[in-house]
C-alpha cells in the first residue's frame, strides 16, 4: 500500500459527501449516536461524569463533535438539494423552450 491513510479517508469522506443516499444514511447515524449519547450521560453516567472532570470533559466535547458534524452534514445537505434542484429545473426549462422554439413556425 503505497498510499497514505489521509487519503484514502479523503476519498471516502468525498465518497459519503457525493452520494445522497449515504449521507443521509451517515446523518442518520450520527444523529441517532448523539441522542444515545445524550440520553446515556444524562441517566445513566451522570454520576460517574460527574466524578471525574476530565471524562466529563471529553465526553460531552465527544457528543458536541458528533452533533456539530450532524448540524454541518444537514446543512451541506440542504445546500446540495438546492443545487440539485436549480439544476433540473435549468435542465426543463431549457428543455422546454427548446421544444417550443422548434414548434414555432419559420
């Protein structure tokens, strides 16, 4: 493997980024890790992270990087669909007026 981890994750990142499917599916899952991370610490470790600073720290900044990464996928998502959207509706009316300038008489 002559190749570096880097990018090979690059590509991957692009790959979920291109793909409407696979990043809704990714989104998703991130959102879903988030609540159960959520709902974990508040019932069930909450005495345990409060005990200790440092875990409380990073696993609270661990749940905001998973929600964070949730709310910048959403909006490279709405973003994407907005573009997608434009771009049909170039793609018709061209299409469109392209056949009526055709059916106009000369």
């Amino acid at each position: 493997m002559s190749e570096k981890p880097q990018s090979f994750i690059i590509q991957v990142c692009k790959g979920i980024l291109r793909d409407r499917w696979m990043r809704r599916t990714v989104l998703f899952y991130l959102v879903l890790a988030a609540l159960v991370m959520l709902a974990a610490g508040v019932a069930v470790l909450d005495s345990l992270l409060m005990g200790h600073p440092i875990l409380f720290l990073l696993y609270w900044g661990a749940c905001l990087w998973l929600t964070l990464t949730c709310l910048l996928l959403a909006l490279y998502d709405m973003f994407a669909l907005r573009a997608e959207a434009r771009r049909e509706r170039l793609r018709l009316k061209s299409k469109i007026l392209g056949q009526k300038d055709e059916e106009k008489p000369s």
